[in-house]
C-alpha cells in the first residue's frame, strides 16, 4: 500500500535530527569568525615586521619600525647614524625603473593595525613621544625592540624580536 503523506512522528524525527546538526554545527561557524579576525590581525603583524627586515637588507639601510598607539598603525621611518661614528653601511643609489619609480623594495610606508588588538603591558616609549614604540632593522639583517604583549578576542599574545635574525616571533601565552 503506497500512501502520499507523512506521518506526525515522521516529521517529528526529521526535525530533531535537523536541531542536532544545526546544534553540532553553529558553535564552529561562530568560532571560525573569531580565528579568522585572529589569524588576520597576527598576519599583518608579522608581514609588517618581515617587510621592513627585508627592505632594510635589501635597501642596505636601517630602518625603525614605529608603533604609534593614538593612530593605531606602524611607521616606517629611516635611521640617522644608528652605527657607531667609525663606520657606516654605504648608501646605495636608488635603481629607478621605467616607470621613473624608485627603490628595490619600495615597500609601504605605513601598515595598520587591527582595531581588535588590545595592547597590554606596554614599554616604556620613546623619550620624544611616549605614544610611540621603536623596532629597528639593520642591513646585516639584526634588529631590535622591546617585546610586546598584545590581546586578540580574548587571546593573549606577545611579540618577540630575535635581535641576530630580525624575525618577529609571535607565541600565544596560556590562560
């Protein structure tokens, strides 16, 4: 016997298998929006740093990255006299292309910062502004500047410069 309709219990099972799958399902969706805005902002922290090593090898001159809190962005700047009086990298000649643009990296002068970032636990800053915090990069590929601790949807974070590699290294701290 072949009948056209389905039966109250049915569509009862239907629904409470859909419930469960929606309920297993949901709380993944929600998290990977948090893991994306993480990923994303750590992303950009570390191109910002391993753009501005590069360029000061690449350019062979030093340059300070500069974390300016009241406008929520790095700063690329150049370095006056960071060796000692004696000697000095040489500077080289810009290499302009066809375009009449100069540079081998060119690179950005600036790098925002994710307004999901919470800066915790901040160094002193510089003695000129204390709103600005220095990294520097050298053309023989060191660096420098103070570790940073940071928070991101709750997660805590600090940023550590390797002074002889001039790697940014990024380690989630626990709890």
């Amino acid at each position: 016997m072949h009948r056209g309709s389905y039966t109250f219990i049915e569509m009862l099972v239907v629904c409470v298998i859909v419930l469960l799958i929606t309920a297993l399902v949901a709380p993944r969706l929600g998290g990977g929006t948090k893991r994306m805005i993480v990923e994303n902002a750590l992303s950009n922290l570390r191109g910002a740093f391993t753009e501005a090593a590069m360029r000061a090898r690449a350019s062979g001159q030093p340059l300070a990255l500069v974390l300016d809190l009241q406008e929520d962005q790095f700063l690329v700047r150049n370095l006056q006299n960071p060796l000692d009086h004696e000697w000095h990298a040489p500077i080289l000649p810009p290499l302009n292309g066809p375009d009449g643009k100069s540079g081998i990296l060119p690179g950005a002068t600036s790098y925002e910062v994710s307004k999901d970032i919470t800066w915790t636990d901040l160094p002193a800053g510089d003695a000129e502004n204390s709103q600005q915090i220095t990294f520097q990069f050298f053309p023989d590929g060191e660096a420098s500047g103070p570790e940073l601790n940071f928070e991101i949807q709750d997660r805590k974070f600090i940023l550590i410069i390797d002074s002889v590699l001039g790697k940014a290294t990024i380690l989630e701290e626990e709890g």
